[in-house]
C-alpha cells in the first residue's frame, strides 16, 4: 500500500520492491465495440462527472447531451444536464451511415 488507503502525492517518486502489485486506474480508453454501442446513460455520467466534454459525448459517442443551467453557473449540479434521447438516435444513425461508408480510394 502506498498511502494508506489515501491517494499517493503524485510530486514523488518511489522504489517498489518486485513483489508489489500496482493497480492503475485511469479514465477512458480503447475499448472493444463501437462507441456507439455504448450506453447513453453512462455517457450522460461521464459528461457530468467532466470525465467527457458535451462536445466529445456527441462527436465520439453520438450521445447528445443538453445543458439546461444558467451558463454562468460556478457550480454545474447534475440535474443541469439532460439527455435528448431522439437527438441522440439521429445523431448515432448520422455517424453510422458516415461509419459504413466506403473509404474513396486515392489517386495514383
């Protein structure tokens, strides 16, 4: 254990020995299956957890999600965002069709 259940300070460096399990938790990635398949839910909780932008929740996911609190809130509460759920069935039909088509081939 590094910290003692807390969160290690990041500003330092330490030797392990060799028999020391490290676990590394980090946020996003590759995954296996389209991102479109992904739930929109779930992606509603990354927005307002700020793991994801509203911007990469449409471009990436094809998740539309609204902000519907004053713009100039300090504090974003979790009831501020909405999921426009038919917004996102078009946008995830408009990034598949985009997906599906064919790669036009290059000149020689």
């Amino acid at each position: 254990m590094i910290s003692n259940d807390g969160r290690p300070d990041p500003k330092i460096q330490r030797t392990l020995a060799p028999d020391v399990e490290v676990t590394v938790m980090l946020p996003g990635g590759g995954g296996f299956w389209s991102p479109l398949e992904r739930d929109s839910e779930a992606v509603l909780r990354d927005v307002i957890e700020d793991k994801v932008s509203v911007g990469e929740a449409a471009a990436q996911y094809g998740v539309i999600v609204r902000y519907v609190g004053a713009p100039d809130a300090i504090v974003r509460l979790p009831e501020d965002y909405v999921l426009d759920r038919e917004a996102t069935e078009r946008r995830r039909a408009q990034l598949r069709t985009r997906d599906a088509a064919p790669e036009p081939s290059a000149a020689v």
